[in-house]
C-alpha cells in the first residue's frame, strides 16, 4: 500500500494505492461501521458483473444501488434515483456514500453525496484508467443537460480516493486506451519526461509500470487541484486539465455521446489542440506528429471518424464552461510538458484546427 495527500486544509485525503486493496478497504468500512456510521455504494451493471467478488469482499451487504452503465447515466433521472435511494437507506449526515465505478459513476454519485442533506461525505472507489489518472481526484461532481456536458455539478472533494489496480484486468481495451488520453494529457500538459516515456513505449494493462504512471498523474492532477482548487485562476490553473477537452466536449455533444468514449474524444482533441498550438506559431509542427503518434500508439483515434459539421461544433463549444464573457478559452501548448490558457484565438483558426481532425467546415 502507498498513499498520496491531497492537501486542502479541512477538506485534505488521502488517495491509497495498490494491486488489491481488500485489507485496506475492509479495515475502513469496519471503522465507519464500529462508529455505528452507515455506508450506501453505487455503481454501475458492468462493474457489479465483472467485480462482484472485489464489491462483495470490500463493502459486504452494504445497501447496493446498481445503475445503468454509460455516459446517458449522468442525468438528472439518474441522480433522482440515486438521491432516493440514499433517502430510503436512511443516510445520514455522519453517513459515506461509496462510489466504485468509472467516472459517470464517480461524477454522479459524488454529486449526489454534495447536495444530499446539503452534502455528505463520499469515496471514490475508480474501477477505470480514466477514474485512477483522473476524474476520482480532484472534487468536481456533476451531471450532464441536455444542453452541455457537466453543466450542473458541485466541487465536493471525496473523503478518501482507493485506487485497487487488481480491477483493470476485467476493463475492455477501448476502455483502457480510452484512460490512456488523460495519461497523454497528463504528460503534455506538465509533464514531458512521461509524455517521453510513453513515446519511447506504449502502456498497456500489463505493463510493470503502469502504477507508477498512474500514480504519477495522480501526484501531478493533486498539485493543480491544491493550487485552484476552485478553477478560479485568471490564466492557467486548474483549467489547464481541460487540454483537448474543449474540442472533446463538442464532439462528444454533437455525436450525442454515443459515437466517441470520452477518452476518445478527448485524444482527438489533444491532436487539434496541439495543431491550434502550432497554426499559432507556438510549438513547431513536430511536435504535432510526435503528439498525433503518441495518440495512436496507444489505440485512440487521431482523427473524427466521419465529418463534424463546423457550425455545430462552435455551438456546442460556445457552451463550454471555460467560456468567458462570450470568449472561446483554449488550453494549448507552449512545449510539450507546459499549456496555457488562451482566450483571443480567432475562430477561423479554430475552424481550421477542427477541420485537421475531420471536421467539415462547409
Ligand atoms: P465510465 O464510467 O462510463 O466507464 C467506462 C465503462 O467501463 C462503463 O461501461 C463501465 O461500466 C465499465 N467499467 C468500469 N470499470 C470496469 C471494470 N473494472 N471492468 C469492466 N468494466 C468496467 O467512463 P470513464 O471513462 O471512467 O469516465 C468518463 C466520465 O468521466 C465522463 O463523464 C467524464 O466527463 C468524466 N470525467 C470527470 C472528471 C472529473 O474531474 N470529475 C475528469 C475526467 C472525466
Ligand atoms: N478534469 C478536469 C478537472 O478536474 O479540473
């Protein structure tokens, strides 16, 4: 067992690594019940099917709410039923809710614990790569409208994040490479050595360092969360997580969340990013094959799959949460390790990136 802080005064935790983490979460659960605390975990079909022996080892007949997998999940319905549930279980405001699951589950659930009783506390549990490297560190919670993704949604940083990586092995490949994009950004937003690493060899579920990577972004997403918390920074900050997101959350929203995983749409969104970043004379164009190569080597796609109209993606990004005072906000690439926040990129040029990755501009 290894363990990281993530260092926020009174709402500081630890996030706890290993292969299995049975003895660790077992000892917790039985602390919370000693305390007479009640303790609620959600998840989702695919993870109560493939890991029913880990859900039954580290929670025992803890109440159980089991959701339908997928992005569609992250509702208002959704969160409506998972609100109910914690009702009928009677939880408390001294009680946790368990979240094991990938991040729709994680983003979900957490977001149900920060408005139940006006917020209880929670655990992340990730059961994906995406979950481990990323969206179960850090506190923000939410659902997606109609309109937009993640447009409602609360910072509730969990009480404690357990990271087991025993439960990759029943994870689908497209899954796992999907993961791999926020590895990716990982590196090329602060870290150049690992984007280095993953260059010189492609991570799979079975490579020895997998781990360590994983740690790794845990380490470096912890550093940004502690310094802006609240993503209030006038330039760089926490959003510099969102390298790629921008143009992935379009995509994703104008396929309606069913063509690409969110992985997925964030790798091509690393790929036009990074194409942004050298139309504007910032890093040079091999940086943009080196980037384009990475992406690939680890299964994710370069490149839309079939044509984007423009006019729906510059729709769905102007609802982008990073908008301000109706400006687009882009974060791109200075090198390969360090991103900037931009907000005077002209739209054309935009169009221009989004048209390199396939998009159809007329
Ligand atoms: P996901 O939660 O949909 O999980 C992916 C799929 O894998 C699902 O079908 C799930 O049932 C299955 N699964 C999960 N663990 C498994 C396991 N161990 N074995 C077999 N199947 C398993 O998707 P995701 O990629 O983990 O998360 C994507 C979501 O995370 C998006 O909604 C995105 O917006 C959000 N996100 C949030 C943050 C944040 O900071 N809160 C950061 C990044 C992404
Ligand atoms: N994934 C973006 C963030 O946590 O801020």
């Amino acid at each position: 067992m290894d363990l990281l802080t993530v260092s926020l005064g009174s709402r500081s935790y630890p996030i706890v690594f290993g292969r299995s983490l049975r003895v660790e979460v077992r000892a917790e659960v039985a602390t919370v019940q000693r305390e007479g605390r009640k303790l609620a975990v959600i998840t989702d079909r695919h993870v109560a099917a493939t890991q029913s022996a880990v859900l039954g080892d580290l929670f025992g007949d803890a109440p159980r709410l089991v959701l339908d997998p997928g992005e569609s999940t992250k509702s208002l319905e959704a969160l409506g039923r998972v609100l109910d549930f914690m009702a009928e279980q009677r939880l408390d405001r001294g009680s946790i809710l368990v979240a094991v699951g990938g991040g729709v589950i994680g983003d979900l659930a957490g977001f149900a614990a920060a408005v139940y009783l006006r917020g209880i506390a929670f655990w992340q549990v990730p059961t994906t790569l995406l979950a481990m490297v990323d969206s179960s560190v850090g506190g923000k919670t939410g659902i997606n409208l109609k309109a937009g993704k993640n447009l409602v949604g609360s910072f509730h940083q969990p009480a404690r994040v357990m990271i087991a990586t025993e439960v990759l092995s029943t994870l689908p490949p497209r899954e796992f490479a999907a993961g791999m994009a926020e590895v990716i950004k990982c590196g090329l937003l602060g870290d150049a050595p690992l984007f280095a690493d993953l260059e010189r060899t492609p991570v799979t579920v079975q490579s020895p360092d997998l781990a360590t990577i994983i740690r790794r972004c845990c380490a470096a997403k912890a550093r940004v969360v502690e310094a802006d918390e609240f993503e209030r920074a006038k330039e760089g900050g926490r959003a510099l997580l969102n390298l790629g997101h921008t143009f992935g959350h379009a995509i994703e929203q104008v396929t309606a969340y069913r063509r690409y995983l969110h992985g997925e749409a964030v790798a091509i969104g690393l790929v036009a990013a990074a194409r942004l970043s050298a139309d504007l004379g910032m890093i040079p164009d091999g940086d943009v094959s080196r980037i384009r190569a990475v992406v690939a080597a680890h299964g994710l796609p370069v490149a839309l799959v079939e044509p984007l109209p423009w006019p729906e993606l510059l729709a769905a990004m102007s609802r982008d949460k990073k908008v301000r005072a109706g400006k687009l906000r882009f974060v791109l690439l200075e090198a390969i390790g360090r991103a900037v926040t931009r907000d005077d990129v002209d739209p054309a040029r935009v169009a221009a990136a989004f048209a390199s990755v396939g998009a159809a501009l007329g």
